[in-house]
C-alpha cells in the first residue's frame, strides 16, 4: 500500500533576502523558517532543505538499518545516526554534493565486522538513499558503543 508525505513552503521577497516557512502536512514536522543566507552559511538559527534532507536520511537510515539488524535476529538497544548534506557550488550551479552518515550503536552479540556490513546495507537499502544514487556521493562510518 502506497503511502504519501506532503509538505508546504511559503516564500516572501527576491533569493539573497526574502525569507520562507517550511512545514509537515501531518503536524509532525513544525513549521521552521528557512533562508538562503542560511543555506550559504552567512545566518544560523534557521533550517535548510539539506538540514532537512539530512534529517530525513538520518531517519530513514536508522529505521534500515533497525530492520536490517533485526533479520540478523540481532535487534539494536539503540542506534544514534548523525547525517551530513554537503552543499557547494558545482560550476555555476548549487548542488547537494555528498552525504556523510556515520551511525553508532549498542548491538548485543554483534562484532564491529558484521555491525559495518549491516550499516553499508542499509545506506545502498534505505530509500532516501535511493533517491539520491547517481546524484549525491554517500559515505557511511559505523562504530560499536
């Protein structure tokens, strides 16, 4: 059964200084200011769309990886995923560029081996990845508490 995520985006003035909202249809995702002087570094304090892809791959990755481990009959006590969106100038074009994931976890009965192979399964699995093959180079570091 297919499902379907939406989301909305206001937009108020010219690029380098108008300013935006960005919110989750479903009430899960609050409605958080974005900006491009925040995408280019020169503002903190607001979101990105690649904060926001970050966040997605850092989700999608970790819920992979879960079912992943959990085939292996080895289910993760907890599993902390930091995911990196490089944004920089290709040319004369903006353009996600890479994606750095690295994942920690507390896997009982599984060595540091078998724990990096399930995380390289689910970065090539997890389907926001999948979204971005072809397009965006992602690493994945995987460690054992």
């Amino acid at each position: 059964m297919a499902t379907k995520s939406t989301a909305e985006a206001a937009w108020e003035g010219d690029l380098p200084h108008g300013k935006g909202r960005v919110k989750g249809v479903s009430g899960g995702l609050a409605e958080t200011s974005v900006s491009w002087a925040a995408r280019t570094g020169t503002v903190s304090g607001l979101t990105t769309p690649e904060e926001l892809l970050a966040a997605a791959q850092a989700s999608c990755f970790a819920m992979a990886l879960s079912a992943g481990l959990g085939r292996l009959q080895k289910p993760p006590e907890k599993l902390g995923v930091r995911a990196t969106a490089t944004f920089d100038k290709v040319g004369d074009a903006w353009k996600v560029t890479t994606m750095e994931i690295e994942v920690v976890g507390k896997v009982p009965g599984l060595t540091a081996p078998e724990f990096e192979a399930a995380a390289k399964a689910a970065g090539d699995g997890c389907p926001i990845s999948g979204v971005m093959k072809g397009n965006v180079a992602l690493s994945v570091r995987a460690f054992l508490e």
